[in-house]
C-alpha cells in the first residue's frame, strides 16, 4: 500500500482552512439572525470539525479543470453545509438515533430534537446562500449558479440523500443483493460526493466532456467512500471516529460487511478507486491530487 495519507492529510488541511473560514462566517450571522436558540444550534452544527471530505473534492476537481479563484471555498462551503444538514438528521431519534458525532454530542442531544430538525432543515437554504455567494465571487453566469444549484439541491432529494435514507432505514435487518446496496448507497452517501465532483468542474466552466469524467470519477470515490465507511464501523474504534462504532451491526444494517464481510467490501472498495484512476486516465485528466483523494478515502482511519 503506498503511503499517501500524509499528502492527503495536506489536501484535507488545505480545504478544512478555506471552508472552516466561510462556516465560521455563516455561523456567526446565523447567531445573530435568527439568533436565539436556532442560532445556536446551527453554528454549533457548523462548528464542528469533520473531515471535509466533499469541500477537498470541489477544489480538487476546480483545480484539475483549470479553475485558480479562491472564490471557490464558497461554492465547497455550500457542499459542506448540504453535508452538515444530513448528519444532523441522520443523527436523529427517528433516523439512526446517535448521540456522538465528530467527537461532540450531537445537536438533538446538545439541544433538543425539535431544535435539532429547524436546524437541519434550514441549513438547507443557507447552502443555497452559500452556493450564490460563492458563485458572485467566481463572477459565473446565472446558468453556471443554476446548475450547480440543481446538482446540489438532487443529490439532497429522493435521487439523492433522502431516497437513499428511506431505502437505508427499509433495508435494516434485511440483506439485499449487491445491486440493492449500489443502489442505497449511491444515493444516500454517493450522489453528494459525485455532486462535489461535478459542482467543481461547473465552477471552473469545464466542457461537458470534462464533467463527465468528474461524474464518473464521482460515482466511484463516492461509493468507495460508503464501503470505507462501512469497513471503519465495523473494525475501527469510537475514539477514532468520533462516534459510536459497531453501530451497524446493532442497528442489523444493510452493509457492504454484512453483505460481502470485511474482506469482500475492501477489495469491492478497492474496485472502485481503480475504476476512478482509470477514468481519470482514459478521459485525459491528469491530477495527482484526484488519485491521492480516491486512495485516501479507502486508507483512511477515522
Ligand atoms: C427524510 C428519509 C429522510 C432522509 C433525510 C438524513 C438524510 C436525509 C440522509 C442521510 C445521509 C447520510 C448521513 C449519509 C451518510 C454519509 C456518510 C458516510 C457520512 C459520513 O461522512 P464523513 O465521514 O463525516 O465525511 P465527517 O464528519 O468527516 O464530515
């Protein structure tokens, strides 16, 4: 195994930097309208310190599709708000019913569960606000906004995080085929990151032919990314995820452990950052700074 994670750990710094800027920002004029309680609860949703996974995704594919402004850490910020806005829900009573999340109590247990679903829900629209502001800075047309926009705001909905949710939460104590779990996991965890992908290469005016591979590219990191997620609950330690592992076992979730077991979910993950390598490869984009993101979302520890 090659030894990239230090050279994604820079990657990550760099993205966590720019993006913690502008959600520190946004958390201090939420503080003050609304204000109050909401307030509170969404810069403390905003406020915590996760990977920035999907905000190293957008700057990566800016980058690799020619783009330089550094206006681009609004248009990562609004991924990293949509991301926010479903671990708070996901992290709900009614949901999977988690009361840790990136080392912090989480915004139901902080608060309170009716605080934590305003707050979720209205980070939805301060994405789209985020989304715009972003798209000023970088001068795009209204069209570029509107696209990026309509990527975001599907990979929320029932093609996206929603639909893959419902399916999630339908699928526990069953163990459907892989197609079936393609399926959950595309949508609920993939649709984002591939979003990432695509919103970076709008954000840089990339060809349609350059989006296509950033989709493509997407579509893999992004279901390599649900079966990390999957492998680090099932063999790594609440201490170094920052919440309760094992969780999925208890909660008879449909994995790709528990459809394929360890072994078969690291080589399906491993599958799938050769296929994002060979994309890049065969569509012409050359970016040390993709491959090093793909292998870091199956290395990584936490
Ligand atoms: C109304 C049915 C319904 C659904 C609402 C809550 C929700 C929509 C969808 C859940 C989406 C979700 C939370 C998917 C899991 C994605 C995932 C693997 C999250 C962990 O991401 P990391 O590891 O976390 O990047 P950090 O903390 O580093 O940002």
């Amino acid at each position: 195994m090659k030894p990239l994670i230090d050279s994604a750990e820079g990657l990550l710094a760099e993205a966590r930097a720019v993006t913690d800027r502008r959600l520190a920002a946004r958390a201090a004029a939420l503080q003050r309208d609304p204000g109050g309680r909401d307030g509170e609860a969404l810069a403390y949703a905003l406020g915590t310190s996760g990977k920035r996974v999907r905000p190293a995704l957008v700057l990566a594919t800016y980058q690799s599709a020619g783009g330089s402004h550094p206006g681009i850490s609004g248009i990562a910020a609004a991924v990293e708000i949509v991301h926010t806005y479903s671990l708070v829900h996901d992290d709900l009573p009614c949901m999977d019913d988690d009361a840790q999340r990136r080392g912090r109590p989480t915004v139901h247990v902080r608060f309170d569960v009716a605080t934590a679903t305003r707050a979720g829900f209205l980070l939805v629209p301060v994405a789209v606000e985020e989304l715009a502001a972003g798209a000023r800075e970088l001068g795009l047309a209204p069209a570029a906004l509107s696209r990026m926009a309509e990527r975001l705001l599907e990979a929320s909905g029932i093609r996206g995080m929603v639909g893959g949710q419902w399916l999630d939460l339908e699928a526990e104590g069953q163990s459907p085929a892989l197609a079936g779990l393609v399926d959950i996991h595309s949508r609920k965890t993939g649709a984002l990151i591939e979003a990432a992908c695509v919103i970076g290469g709008l954000a840089a005016g990339a060809p349609a032919s350059v989006l296509s591979v950033l989709e493509r590219y997407g579509c893999e990191v992004g279901l390599a990314f649900q079966i990390a997620d999957d492998l680090l609950d099932a063999t790594a330690t609440s201490a170094e995820l920052g919440k309760a592992a094992g969780r999925d076992a208890r909660l008879a979730k449909a994995t790709y452990v528990s459809v394929l077991g360890v072994a078969g979910a690291r080589q399906e993950a491993f599958r799938h950052v050769d296929r994002a390598r060979a994309v890049l490869h065969q569509g012409g984009i050359r970016s040390e700074t993709l491959e090093t993101l793909a292998d870091y979302i199956v290395q990584r520890r936490s």
